[in-house]
C-alpha cells in the first residue's frame, strides 16, 4: 500500500506550477453598455444626413491597485473626447451627431493592479439641409 508522501510527490510539481502560472498570468473582465440616457428624436431617413466616418473609436483608462483601490479612472467624457479627435477632418461649425453608439468597459486583471478601460465606438454623421428651399438656392 503506498503511503500519501509516495501519492503526493508526483503531483507537487504540476501543482506548484499551475498556482505559479495562475499568479502570472491575468484575467479579463467585460462588460458592454448599449445607448444613452438622453435621446434625441431626429429621423435618420432621406438625404437629411451625410457619413463623416463609420465606427469611430475614444478609449480612456484608469489604474486600480490590487484590483480594488481606484488610482484613477476612466471616463466617458475622456473616451468621447479620444473618438473626435480621432476623426479625419475638423467639426468646427458642423451639425454632427454620434450614431449606433456602443460603450464597451472592460478590466485587464494582473497581480498586483487592474487597469479598467471604456471604449466608445460610434458612426459620425452631420445633419444636412434637405428642405427644397435650400436645394432651389
């Protein structure tokens, strides 16, 4: 009969190294939030609308120590800021609006910190004039 030091032997090592590979490795974390509290009711129909750029991106991140004490954090208004300004061409006196937007929060998980990430993503689009008075100018 084999005693338990001759049962635990073969198995310490691949223990040791999965808790090892566990401690080096991180995890993951995601979380998707569709839509907005405030809406506005334009419809998106005709030739009202032109594409300024499909499936813009901003992201914002943040450091959280040992996973649980906030350092900083992200911010949507940073994510939003990082999206326009990842536009090819300037805003300035345009009428423009986000549309199908996605918000996507997600957490990378390490030892010793977690750093917490929002990604906005969003369709640019500029409202046009389609009233026949200002196609007859």
């Amino acid at each position: 009969m084999q005693s338990f030091r001759d049962i635990i032997k073969p198995l310490s090592f691949p223990a040791a190294l999965s808790i090892f590979l566990f401690m080096v490795a991180g995890c993951a974390s995601s979380h998707v939030n569709v839509g907005q509290s405030a809406t506005t009711a334009v419809d998106l129909k005709g030739k009202n609308y032109q594409m300024i750029q499909a499936g813009a991106t901003g992201t914002s991140y943040g450091f959280r120590l040992l996973g649980i004490l906030p350092i900083t954090s992200p911010h949507y208004a940073t994510a939003r800021r990082d999206l326009y300004a990842s536009l090819k061409e300037p805003l300035t006196g345009k009428a423009v609006a986000l549309a199908d937007q996605m918000e996507d929060r997600s957490t990378l998980y390490l030892i010793l910190f977690s750093i917490p990430k929002v990604t906005i993503t969003a369709d640019v689009i500029e409202f046009v004039d389609s009233s026949p008075a200002s196609t007859n100018k």
